[in-house]
C-alpha cells in the first residue's frame, strides 16, 4: 500500500518551500519528499516537518541514491 500525506500537509510544504526545490531553486516537477524514511517512521508521514520539496531530479538522482548524505542538509533546509 502506497502511503501518502494528506492534501494539507503537501499545501503547507509547497508554501512553506516557496513553490520550489528545496536544493536546485526550479519550480518545475516537483515532488514531496520525506526526509526520513515513511516504511520506518510512520509518525512522521503526516508532519510538514519531515517533509520538503524537491524537482523531480533531485529527487530521483540525488536523495534517492544518496539519502543519509542529504538527510541533515534537508532538515537543516526547512527550519
């Protein structure tokens, strides 16, 4: 089962993250991220806190191949 976060949650991080990625500053092709892991932090699903936006290329070729290394940079990000 696909888990998700509700439509509030994905509104306050595209606000909250000005409508772009987070890392590369495009507006295009973005995606919600969760910084970390939904399977293992269920909690956290539903938290603007454990989420940011990301363009679709960082978020398939940088964070997925690379998660722990981005994973602070991202928190450090959104506060």
């Amino acid at each position: 089962k696909k888990i998700g976060v509700s439509e509030e949650t994905y509104r306050i991080v595209y606000q909250r993250d000005g409508g772009r990625c987070r890392l590369c500053n495009t507006y295009e092709n973005l995606h919600l991220h969760h910084i970390e892991s939904r399977n293992t932090h269920k909690e956290l699903i539903d938290e603007p806190s454990n989420c940011v936006m990301l363009c679709q290329n960082c978020h398939l070729n940088i964070v997925h191949k690379n998660n722990k290394k981005y994973r602070p940079i991202l928190k450090e990000l959104i506060k």
